[in-house]
C-alpha cells in the first residue's frame, strides 16, 4: 500500500489546494515544541500537500480520494495542540479546517457550529444572538477551532464549574465523515460520543458540532495575592465551593511564577507572591468580595471593573491560565517544559504538598480549579525546570507514587497521553471507519500495535525519516 | 407600652385598611398547621387590622404610626410559611405587601423588583425580558412572594445547583425600613444581608430586593421508578455529581409514597415503586438519557417532552417535591407530619438507611438533593405518621443522635426552626432597628428571653390568649 500522492493531487487540484514548501511545512506544525521530547521526535515531520474544504461535500470528495490512492490525512484546526495531535507522522495530506467556519442556528443552551470556527468568534455569535457563550474554553480561544478542541482539547476556563469536556452533556452531538471507499456521514450522541472526541482524528472528521451553552457574563477578571501557596490553593479550592458564587476560572501560581513568568504583573507583586487569577460573574462580585473580606490572609491585587493604577493592564485574565501559563515562561524561560496531573478529591492539599516539598522550586505548581464527579480538584499543569529526560521521568514515577495522576505531555499518541489505556469505543470505530489506517497515522497505538506494554515512549515505526 | 390600636388605625385609615374580621382572621394565618404542635399554640391567633401599603413611602408611614401608638407590626407575603411565621402572636397591625409587586430592573444576571411580587410572575418578567429566572424558588412558587421566601424561607428548585438561599451570592442586595420613631431606610449587601434574611421580619421591612439570576430554560419534567430505595437515592445524588448535566430539581420519595399520594402517579406505579422526579435542561436530554443508560435499576415512566399515554397529566414536577410533598400527603392522610433534616457529606447514605431501618414505614423518606459547601447533600423531608409529642419528639431525638442534624418545623421561633442558636447579628440588628420590639413578637427567643436553654418547646409569654 503506497501513497500515490501526485495522483491525490491531481484529483483534488480543482479545489483549495497548497503545495508551497514554506506553508506546508507552517501546517505541519502545532505547539509540540512545549516538550522536549516531542520536539526531537517530531521536528522534521511534513506533510506532502494542504487542502481546504469549503464545506462537507469536499470534505467527502478528499477523503474519497485520498482513500483511493492510499494517501494519509491528518487533520488541522488551528494547530495549537501542544502534542503533535496535528502533525502528519506519514507525510501525506494536511487536512485545514479553517474554511468550515459557520455558526449554522443557535437556540437557548445550544449550538450548532462547523468544526473550524475559531471558539472566540463562536462565541462572539452566541454572545450576539442571545447572550450565551460555550460552557468551557480551551485558553487559545482566540486561536483555536471548536473542532480542534473537541478531537484534541479536554477542557478549560469553565471546567471549574462544568467539568471535563469529556463529562456527560458537555458535547451534544456530532457529524463525522468516515475515510471508506465511499465515505459514510454519520451522527452521534449519547454514547456514541467517545468514539471521535478526543481521538485526534484518527477515526473520523468532524464536520458539524452541537455544544451546549451557558450564559455569557462580563466576567469580571480578578488576581489575589497571598504569602504562601497552600493558603493561595485553598482560598481557590474554597471559592470554587461556593455554591452562590458563580466564577468561570481559578488559577494558581506558586512563587515565583507571577513575579518571574507574568511581565505584566511583574511591578505589582515580590518573588515571594502567590497568585490566583479569578474570573467572576459581575452579579457574584458582592458574594466574592464577602468571601474574600473573610480571609484576611488574601489580598485584592487586582479587579478589571475598577480603575487601577496598572499603567499596563494584565489582558484577559484566561490566558494566565491553563497551558498558557506555559507559554509565558517559556517565553522567559526557554528550558521549562511541564507535566499535566491530576490533583483528585479529597486528599489534593496533601499530595500538592508533598510534591512541592520534595521539588519545590525544581518543579513549580501551577493548579487549575476543575470539577470531577460534582466535586472541586486540581489540575495541575506543573512547570519543569527541564535538566534531562531521566530526571522528568523520575519527577513523574514521584508523582505518580503518591497517586497523583499524570497525563504525559510529552507523547504523541492518544493512549500515553491518556489514561495508557486503550480506549476500545475509538479503535473498533475506526476499524470500521478507516479500514485502511490512514487517518493520522501514528497517533493510536492500540491500532499499530495491540500488544504495546507501555514502558518507554512510543515510537510510530512508519515516521517519516528525518531528511 | 399598651397598643392603641384605635389611634393607629385612625391614623391610617387613608390607607388600604381592612377591618373586616374574616378576612382579618385569613391574613392572620398561614400554613402553621402542616404541624400538630403549632396548630395547638396558635390556631386562635389574630391580628386587629391589615394595611396593604402601595409604595415604600406608605410602609414608612406605617411604621411610623405603629410605633408612635405601640402597635406590633407583623409582615406578610402570602402566606404560605408553614411555622406560623407571619402569625401575629400578639395582633396589631398585618403589613400585606401584596401591592408591592413591582418587577423594577432587569439586567444580565440580576433583578430588582418589590417584595411583594408572587415568584412565578418574577419568573415570567425576567423569562420575557431576556430568557432568564430566579436561580431557586419555593415549591409554593405559584402563590409565594420574593419577600416572604428571602424573610421565610430557606431554598427549594434550584438549591441542588446553587445551594441555600444563605449561601453567598444568592441575595445581592436588599433595602429595608427600620421600626423606629423615624423610620431609616438602609440599603444591606454582603455580610449584612443576613441580618434580615430569613429574620421573619422581626427586625425590618423589606421593601427591594436584587437577587441573582440563571437562564430560564424549558426544562424536561421526568420520573424515574425503582425497585429499592436506596437505588433511587443513589441516582439522585450521581446524576447531580454529573457535572456536565443541568438538572434543577432531583426528588426522590421512599415507597408507597408515589402510589399513596400522588393520585395522578398512581394509575402508573406500585406500592412498591420508589420514585425519583427531576427537572432536566432540554440541551441535557442527550446527556441525561446516556447517564440513564447506563443504570439498568432505572425506568423511564415519564417525560414531559414526549407523547406518553397518562390520561391526566402529572402537572408541573416541581409541585410534588419540597414542601409540596407533605401537602399531597396531608391531603390523603391527615395524621401524616414532617420533619426537616440535613444529611450532611459524605455519609448521607448510611445515615439515611440507618434511619429507614429503624422506622420505616412510621417513617417515610422524602429526599431533595441540596448543594452545601460545594458537595450533593440531601435535604430530608421526612414524612411522619404523627401519634404523640413524645413519639415525634423521639424519632427527633434518634435523628440527632446518628448525626443528621434536624430542623424543627414544629416551632415558631427563628431560633428553634433553625440551629438553636442566637444569630447575633439579627439580634443586634433588632436592637437597633426596632427599639420597642414591635416587629413580629415573640419570634425571636434571644430578644424576649436571652437566658433561654432550648429545653423543651418555646412558649412566647406575651401570646394572646384564646378566646
Ligand atoms: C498556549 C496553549 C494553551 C492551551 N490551552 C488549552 C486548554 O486550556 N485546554 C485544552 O483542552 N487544550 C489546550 N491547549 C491545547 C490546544 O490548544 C487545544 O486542544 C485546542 O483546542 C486545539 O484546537 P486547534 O484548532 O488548534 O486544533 P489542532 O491542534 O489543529 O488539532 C487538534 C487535534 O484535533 C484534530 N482535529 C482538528 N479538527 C478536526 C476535525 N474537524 N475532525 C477531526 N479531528 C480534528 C487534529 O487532527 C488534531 O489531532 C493549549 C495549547 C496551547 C499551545
Ligand atoms: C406547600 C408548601 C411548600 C413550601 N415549599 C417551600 C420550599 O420549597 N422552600 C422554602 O424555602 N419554603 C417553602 N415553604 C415555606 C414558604 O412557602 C416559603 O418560605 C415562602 O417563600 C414564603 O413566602 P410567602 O410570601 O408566603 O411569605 P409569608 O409566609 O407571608 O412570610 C414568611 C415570613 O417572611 C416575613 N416577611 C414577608 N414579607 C416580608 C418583607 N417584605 N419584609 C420582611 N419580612 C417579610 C413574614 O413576616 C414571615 O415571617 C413551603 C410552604 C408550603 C405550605
């Protein structure tokens, strides 16, 4: 089974077609380059050729052909995935979303989208139709397509009330094309969900999305400072435990994070501070502020509905939070990387505790309020002073010992980036959906190798070899 | 200080002033006798006139005369308060605040309107304006008043999203008139606002009210059947855990209660069936039918977005859960009682068996799922066979021995009906706000008896004596 890709090309040179080197190599890429890791296994990786659907009906007739001549697709929203979801392992067509970008019907508490809608502008529609937004955002909202978050995001600012993405009732429906001979459209709901969200594209394309909606808020977006970190956690913990009190993110930073990673904030706070970023439904403020008059160990930094004396103002409150907190030290601190963990209720204090005593500052907290199972945890979204690769391995093998979930970022495939488990209602959907195993080839190792046990990183044995 | 009711009513008579004795005598009653013990202290309790101010200017007149002539003052919403709390212990003056029912602002997220105005037309305001309701209501949501919910009760439809109507942030503000010889007018937020909620008017008079507001929906009215209780109760609790599932109400009634009191339910169950009734998002359909799916102990029996074959209706869901309960079982058997209960996280289950073990059926259990503290509680209001005192004063004392904290409903003071504890701050608020202590007397043991030890049942000394 080889790839015929001028063939491909040929057939599909009637449509939104990309064959310049520069670009193609731009579309190939995502944020990979977060974890070292990724970075040496991926930095080479090209696709052959990028092309746009304008609606459906291309979307069809690529995946037809490219089925034809045995051409790998690889999907791509905004290609902000920080693990290589996006990037063509085998070459092969880029997928590009970006042209499905319709807002089809709103209603009260829902609606209906194409997958390449950037979130900020589905939710400026929402918003403008009837004073609704999405439920939870990932923190590249501004970037970032719906379809991109669903097939390879997990939640976000809103997931301190609403939970993961993957929870009951947080996606409502979708439309996936199958990559056969003759490309089917299917619809699902219910249980039929887990089959194509959060599976990379490795089974299907999403071409149309029903979310659920919340009331849009001018939030009110807010940074609390404190002496130390466990009263910073809990003061969000107990926040968030506010039944009346309706706020939309909690993050937490440890010193020196604010102090050394956030520029803005820099003049306003001491290496010693620690922070929470907060935002706040407006009518909640004076249940906030009642909360907050309640603990005198906070300190009200910083409020966006008030005149301050920030001769620069922070911009929004959200993109502190999640990976972007990353982002902004690794924009001061090239060699941070980070892991993802899962703080789980009740004992969380404890376990934050513990790591942060064995690694403090080696490793630097940073939570995120999150709901699981109707009650409040942590994510953590850690920060790594990154020296080398055993090192991360052993910070990961501590954490993991203490029973504090790891979710690697820094793997390339669905079940290392999970929970190292085969997600079965994925492999026998695209068993039936991509016979020939040509959607994002490399990402689902259960699919490549069954009998894969998960000690060492995976390495997709058909990876294009570096040039 | 003798009342000279003569003077006050002269004074007012340019007023709405209603002397007529029967209808005196109505307004003079609420639904106290849900309880055998109240219906015994107060059932020949009577005011002397009723006075409907129109405007807070006619309320301040009112105050004014009342306290220049020694009159008690008791306000009255509708009614509906089921400890006798708008019951004139010692006459006087009635303060009807049914013309006070003006819905004044809507905005994003808050209303402001008079206290007068009945929950179901606030309801209707806010919906028709921009798609937006109160965040929880009485079941007597039909015939309550906003004023009379904040200054009587508690919660209800709603609290096992947003907690108790206590909670911070689920009364923004509230602006109240002072007894006094110059009555003040003081606007109260945050920390304040509990000195007059749920103060049973005995230390002002609200006259506007600013709460807070969630998006209306048309939310799916659902009963769901089951062989064990347990099981029924379990569902609830899951199912408010699923964070990504809109419910706004999750009820759920011990066996034979759907058969032996909800005559439209009847024809549809056994004696042996447990109920569970909830009101669902329609956006959380999908959702809720996977959750449903997946509990093979559960059977859909009806659901109001569909066809179904009930020759009659069940009427809205939410009139057969909180207090409603108990009404539709008094109206079948007029010896059944109630009892209020919290079982607290995280071991509500096993008190709630514990319990049924030892006095089921005498007992029946009647849950609502609650939020406290961020965690699914259940509220219990348990319906009792009444016998004797010393039986029901027994199932009590059984309740708190096990550790499921009860609220007595078979007591008219704040104190009894609550935690049995002096609120201070409604107590000193009192001191400064109605000096003569003319405000609903004998509701609050603190001011009229600070050396009370809550042994046995509080009796006012100042009560009118029965004719
Ligand atoms: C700074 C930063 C912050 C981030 N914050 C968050 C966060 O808060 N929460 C979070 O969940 N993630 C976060 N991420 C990860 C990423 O941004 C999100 O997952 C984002 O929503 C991906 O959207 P995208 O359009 O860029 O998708 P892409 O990166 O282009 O694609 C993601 C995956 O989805 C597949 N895909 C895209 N569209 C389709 C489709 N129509 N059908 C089938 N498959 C498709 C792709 O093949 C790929 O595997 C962050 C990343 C960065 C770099
Ligand atoms: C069948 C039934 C079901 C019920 N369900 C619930 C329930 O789900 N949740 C719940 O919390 N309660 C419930 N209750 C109790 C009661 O209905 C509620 O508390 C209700 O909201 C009271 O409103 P109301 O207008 O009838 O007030 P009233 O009964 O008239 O007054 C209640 C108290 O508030 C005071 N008050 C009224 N207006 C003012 C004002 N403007 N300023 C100061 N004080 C004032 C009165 O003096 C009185 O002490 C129920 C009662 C019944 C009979």
């Amino acid at each position: 089974m080889t790839a015929d890709i001028a063939a491909a090309k040929a057939a599909l040179a009637y449509l939104d077609l990309d064959e310049n080197p520069i670009s193609i190599r731009a579309k190939s890429r995502d944020f990979f380059w977060y974890s070292p890791a990724l970075k040496d296994a991926l930095d080479h990786v090209v696709g052959d050729f990028v092309v746009t659907p304008r609606n459906e009906a291309e979307v069809i007739e690529i995946l037809r052909v490219c089925y034809a001549h045995n051409v790998p697709v690889t999907t791509r929203g905004a290609g902000t995935g920080n693990y290589g979801q996006a990037m063509p392992l085998s070459g092969g067509c880029i997928l590009h979303m970006k042209a499905m970008d319709n807002v089809k019907e709103i209603h009260p508490g829902r609606v209906i989208a194409e997958p390449g809608c950037i979130l900020k502008d589905l939710d400026a529609a929402t918003k403008a139709h009837s004073g609704q937004e999405l439920r939870m955002m990932s923190s590249t909202y501004a970037t970032a397509t719906i379809g991109g978050f669903i097939a390879g995001g997990s939640g976000g600012i809103g997931s301190c009330k609403w939970g993961a993405l993957r929870d009951l009732g947080n996606i409502i429906r979708l439309r996936v094309v199958t990559m056969e001979e003759e490309p089917r459209i299917l619809e699902f709901t219910g249980e039929e969900l887990a089959r194509v969200s959060h599976a990379y594209g490795t089974n299907g394309i999403i071409t149309e999305i029903e979310m659920p909606l919340a009331p849009a808020y001018d939030w009110t977006d807010l940074f609390v400072t404190f002496d130390t970190f466990p009263a910073a956690a809990q003061f969000a913990a107990d926040l968030a435990e506010q039944d009346g009190i309706l706020i939309k993110v909690a993050s937490v930073f440890e010193a020196p994070v604010a102090h050394d990673y956030f520029l803005r904030v820099k003049p306003h706070v001491t290496p010693e501070t620690h922070l929470v970023a907060l935002a706040v439904a407006p009518h909640s403020m004076d249940g906030f502020l009642t909360f907050l008059g309640r603990r005198p160990e906070a300190s009200l930094l910083y409020r966006s509905d008030q005149e301050n004396d920030w001769k620069r103002g922070p911009g929004p409150i959200f993109e502190y939070g999640w990976n972007h907190t990353t982002l902004r030290a690794l924009k001061v601190d090239p060699s941070i990387t980070y892991l993802q963990v899962r703080y789980g209720f009740p004992d969380y204090m404890e376990k934050i505790e513990t790591i942060r005593k064995e690694f403090s500052p080696e490793i630097l907290q940073h939570l995120e309020v999150m709901r699981e199972s109707g009650k409040v945890i942590f994510a953590g979204l850690t920060m790594v002073k990154f020296t080398t690769q055993e090192r991360l391995d052993e910070i990961i093998r501590r954490h993991e010992e203490i029973g504090a979930l790891i979710f690697n970022p820094h793997r390339y495939t669905l079940e290392e980036g999970g929970r190292q488990t085969v997600d079965d209602r994925q492999l026998r959907f695209k068993q039936e959906a991509d016979p020939k195993g040509l959607l994002n080839p490399g990402k689902m190792i259960s699919w490549d190798d069954p009998d894969w046990t998960f000690d060492g990183m995976y390495s997709y044995p058909k990876i294009q070899s570096p040039a």
